[in-house]
C-alpha cells in the first residue's frame, strides 16, 4: 500500500550503498565534471539535460495552471527549469535528504513568481502516496536505480488524473547486454537497467497505460560521457583538486565504462511517453 511516510529512519533504509554518490552531487565534482561542461551550468543530475525537458514542454504545451510530478527530483534542477521555463506548477519528490536539503536551499533563491510554484517533498518513489492529481508525471534518469520500476511507474499511474501523461527518459537494456556490463553498472551505482523498449513498453501496459511512445535517444548518452571524458582530461588539475586521487581514478574509470557501453549499445538510453487512459477512452 502507497504511503506518504516521513520518517527518515525508514527512508534512508530503502537506498542501497551505492546512493551514496548523490549526497555530493550538488559539489564542486559534479560541477566541473558535468554540469558545467554538459548542461551550462545547471545542476542536471542527467544525461540528456534542457534538451529534454524542453521537447517535454512543448510536446505536451506546458503552461500555467499545469501541475506536473517530478519523481526522483535529485538537485531540484529539473523541477526548477520546468517551472522557470514553462509556468508550470512542479512537486518534486526525493529520498536522498542531502539532495533534498540542496534543493530547497536553491528553491528559497528563485524569484518569489517561481519559487510558490515549485515544491520539494521527501519519499520514497516506490510507496508514495499522491497527495492530489497531476497532469502531467516526469522521471529522469531514476527508474532504473529502483528495484523494481513497476512500483514507481505504479505511483506514477495512481498520480495522474485521468488523461493526464508520464514521460520518462532511462537506461536500457541494449541488444546484447553483457552480464560485465550488467554487473559494473549495479557496482558502480546500483544501475538496473531497464527491460529492452518491448518488454518496458509491456510492463507499462500491463499498468495501464496507452499510447505508448519509445524513442532512442542513446545518442544523447554517448554525447554526455564524450564531454565528461573530456573534462576530466582538460580540467584535470581543478577537479584533483576537489577530490582524491581514488575518486578521480573512480570518475575516470566509470566515464569510460559507460560511454563504451553506450557505443557499443550494450546500454540504450531511451524517452518514454504514455498516458492514463481518459474515464472516456473507448
Ligand atoms: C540520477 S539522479 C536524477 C535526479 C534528477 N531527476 C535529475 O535529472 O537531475 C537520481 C535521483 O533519484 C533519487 N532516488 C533514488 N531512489 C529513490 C527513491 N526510491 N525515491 C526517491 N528518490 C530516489 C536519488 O537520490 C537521486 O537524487
């Protein structure tokens, strides 16, 4: 049964080891490394960024008055360009409480206009319970840290109001995914990449939804890993100097490892769309 639990103890229980790595994903790592060089800046917790988000709004005309659910809100970014960009009015839900400290500490620096339309809440993706009905119900690069995505594509369902759309955008399984791959991508951050797009567009049936849309986007990823690997080559000395040796090594290493496992397609990057059926639907 969804719940809208809060108490930390229990919450901070259902995040393996390996979420560990965002409790300084708003640090100066993550900024030299990734934000600054593949997102301008903004503290996209994410491969595929405004370019994204931006075929989100337009694709589904977000406007003022739209309420849309972000599960897994990381840094808070995505919920604060949506709302800045778009109008809209964004819930941001988030397990991690370091995450969710730094977002609400950027929350009270946004102009007052965008800032009472955005909001942070702690929970754990899989049992919340919403709290109202959404238009529209976004995840970024989430679903696939999660045990089992039907949970939190279920929550997802259960959020929506009749007609209202889920889009997300994840890693996949690829043609011939490697028990290697599989494997490094559990170790290094608790990745279980989702079903291949067939079985994934199944899973979201299965829930009922319609209209279901897959597009590859694992371009997106290969480009991301190509820019990181060459920050960390180019900004060498400023990231050394805000981390380890071990880390920087661990940065190197893993960069590398995904974007082989992207070219090669080992892993596929895609964006799902899908809506909940209207009380009309025939
Ligand atoms: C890769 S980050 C993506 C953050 C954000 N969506 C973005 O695109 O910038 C994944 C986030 O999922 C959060 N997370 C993992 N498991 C969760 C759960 N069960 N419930 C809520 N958040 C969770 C992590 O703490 C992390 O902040």
């Amino acid at each position: 049964m969804p719940s809208n639990s809060t108490d930390p103890g229990r919450l901070s229980e259902a995040l393996p080891a390996q979420n560990k790595i965002y409790d300084t994903a708003a640090g100066a790592l993550w900024h030299l490394a990734v934000y600054g060089p593949v997102h301008e800046g903004r503290e996209f917790t994410n491969m595929a960024g405004a370019a994204l988000l931006d075929s989100i709004g337009t694709e589904f005309r977000l406007g003022a008055g739209h309420r849309v659910l972000e599960l897994c809100s990381g840094t808070g970014e995505v919920c604060r360009y949506l709302a800045g960009r778009f109008d809209c009015q964004i819930t941001g839900i988030e397990l991690n409480a370091s995450q969710l400290e730094h977002a609400r500490t950027k929350h009270r620096q946004l102009p007052a206009s965008v800032q009472k339309r955005v909001r942070y809440l702690r929970g754990d993706v899989n049992t919340w319970m919403p709290d109202r009905s959404y238009d529209l119900v976004v995840a970024v690069d989430s679903l696939a840290l999660m045990n089992d995505p039907g949970d939190a594509l279920a929550v997802a369902h259960a959020a929506l109001r009749p007609g209202g759309h889920l889009v997300f955008a994840d890693i996949l399984t690829g043609r011939e995914l490697s028990d290697r791959v599989r494997g490094t991508a559990w170790e290094y951050d608790g990745i279980r990449p989702l079903p291949q797009p067939a079985d994934t567009a199944e899973l979201l049936s299965h829930l009922g939804f319609v209209d279901i849309v897959h597009t590859d986007i694992s371009t997106a990823a290969v480009d991301c890993f190509r820019i990181i690997s060459g920050a960390l080559t180019v900004r060498q000395r400023a990231i050394q100097d805000v981390c380890t040796p071990e880390e920087y090594a661990h940065w190197c290493e893993s960069t590398e490892f995904y974007l082989d496992s992207f070219v090669r397609r080992e892993l596929s990057y895609g964006r799902f769309t899908a809506r909940r059926p209207a009380q009309d639907d025939s």
